[in-house]
C-alpha cells in the first residue's frame, strides 16, 4: 500500500522519510500578486511571507485539481494499484473532494480517501501513523483503523495577533472579525471532530494571554499533570512559538516532536503570527509502529 497526501498536511518526515515510507505529497497552490506558486515546489514559507508583507492584495488558495491526483494514482498503479489518499479536513478544503474525483479517473488503482477532519500537525500525524504501520506491514483495515484512533485522540489550537487574513479567507464573518480587530482580541481556534471547521474555544486580550489561555484548554481537556505528546506548529513566528512551549512544558511531562513551520498555504489564511500545538495523551501512542 502506498501513501499520498497534500502539502497542507505537514507531515514530519524527512526527505528520505517520505521515500522510505513511499509517501507523496499532491501539492496546493497560493496565488499572490497575479502569480501562483505551489507548495513545496516554486516557493518557501520564508520567502512568501516577505511577499505577503509587501503584497497590496490578500493570498488566494487552491487545492489540487482532480486530474493532478488522477496523474499520481495512475502512476503509482503502476507499482501498487492499493492506494490510502489522506488529506486536510473536507471542512475547510475541497482537496477531499479532488481526491475522490481523481481516483474515480483511475479505475485500476483502488483508492481510499481519508478526510482527517483536521489539518496542518494533526492531519500529519495521521500520516505519519498510517505510513509507519503498513511498513510495519499491518493489515489495511488495522491502518484504517489506526488513523481514525488517532484522529480522535489528537487535538489543536491556534491563537494569532490579527484577524484579516481569516476575515478575508470568510474563516470568520466579516462583522465579528471587524469588532475583535477594533477590541485587540485574540482568539483561541480549534477544530472540531464532527464537520472538521474552525471553532472558537475562547478569547484573550493580548498574544501572551491567549497562549497561556491556549494552554489552559489543553489542560481542560487532558487533564492536569497528564502526559502529553505535542508538537507546536507557526506560520513565521518562532519566537512565539517558543513562547508556547515554555508555557506547555511548565505545565505538563511532554513527550515532543520538533517544533515545524505551518504549511504556507494554510498560512495565507492566517498571516505570520499564527502559532498552534498538536496534542494528545502520551499513552495513546505507546506501542505504535
């Protein structure tokens, strides 16, 4: 069985991870200034928030067309028709949709697509998992199986410092946005399981007040003194990131994956400032693959 994902994923692996495990990424597209770049491939995160700094204009998003996953599955038919398609939350993307299109193009290949109902570290993380365990060579229903444990298991949260790119993304309603810009409210942004759409879980009114809020949620939900496994994520803001960090560790025994840049594509809809954690109980992944 082979893998095949989005850029908007951000799986962790290394370069030489995505061929050992033989993932693919399908890459999504933002177009700035009349020019469209694809992740991974014409552009770096770096370099396009250095655009976006100096753009007149606001970013705009696309996900894969079908004809581009029909392209992928065809050609990884060739090898090994059994294909498990994951990607970003059907919620918040029509790269779900693309998928579905592209595999009916292909009927030798057998494709099932995944909606993770999430995006960016916690659909990763479902990558990852399902990647590592057919390697391991479990059997397909046990890797199904697994990646919808892990998604129900594994939750996030974001805060950022401002609200124009969700505003201009329609992530928020115009009116709402306008009212917290005019009080400088931050506000604590999850993902709900159901639908996999943006849900706010509250507010604060400063950066550092939202991530020590942001890390009250996380104990909300697992728990105090919980172990934890985490994993936080920014748009361009490593300082912040690590602010996130320090809260979290002094609160809880973490087990920690590296700290990683968000996915550009998912940052045009968020702007610079953005940072998040991944998180989940520790003792839902001991013994994985």
């Amino acid at each position: 069985m082979q893998i095949v994902t989005d850029s908007g994923t951000d799986v962790g692996f290394t370069p030489l991870q995505m061929k050992e495990y033989d993932v693919h990424v399908v890459p999504l597209t933002v177009t700035l200034g009349g020019k469209s770049y694809r992740e991974g491939i014409d552009i770096k995160p770096d370099e396009f928030y250095d655009l976006l700094d100096k753009a007149e204009g606001m970013p705009v998003t696309s996900q894969p067309a079908a004809g581009e996953f029909a392209l992928v599955y065809r050609e990884l038919a060739k090898k090994d028709p059994d294909i498990l398609s994951i990607h970003i939350s059907s919620g918040l993307s029509g790269t779900v949709n693309s998928a579905i299109a592209g595999a009916a193009m292909v009927p030798e290949a057998r494709v099932t697509v995944i909606d993770t109902k999430t995006l960016s570290v916690p659909s990763g993380w479902q990558v990852e998992a399902a990647a590592r365990a057919v390697k391991a060579g479990w059997e397909p229903q046990q890797v199904l199986d697994l990646v919808t444990r892990i998604g129900n298991d594994t939750n996030v949260l974001y805060t950022l410092k401002e609200l124009k790119y969700l505003i201009h993304g329609g992530r928020i309603s115009h009116l709402k946005g306008l009212l917290a810009s005019v009080l400088n409210i931050k506000p604590i942004i999850g993902v709900e399981k159901e639908r996999g759409t943006y849900v706010t879980l509250g507010q604060a009114r400063s950066f550092t007040s939202a991530v020590i809020a942001a890390v009250e949620q996380v104990r909300r939900r697992v728990g105090a003194g919980v172990p934890l496994r985490a994993q936080v994520v920014h748009a361009a803001n490593p300082e912040g990131a690590q602010q996130l960090v320090k809260e979290i560790a002094s609160g809880f025994k973490v087990d920690w994956v590296p700290v990683r840049q968000l996915s550009l594509v998912l940052g045009a809809h968020v702007g610079r400032s953005m940072i998040g954690v991944c998180y989940a109980p520790a003792e839902e992944f001991a013994g994985l693959p």
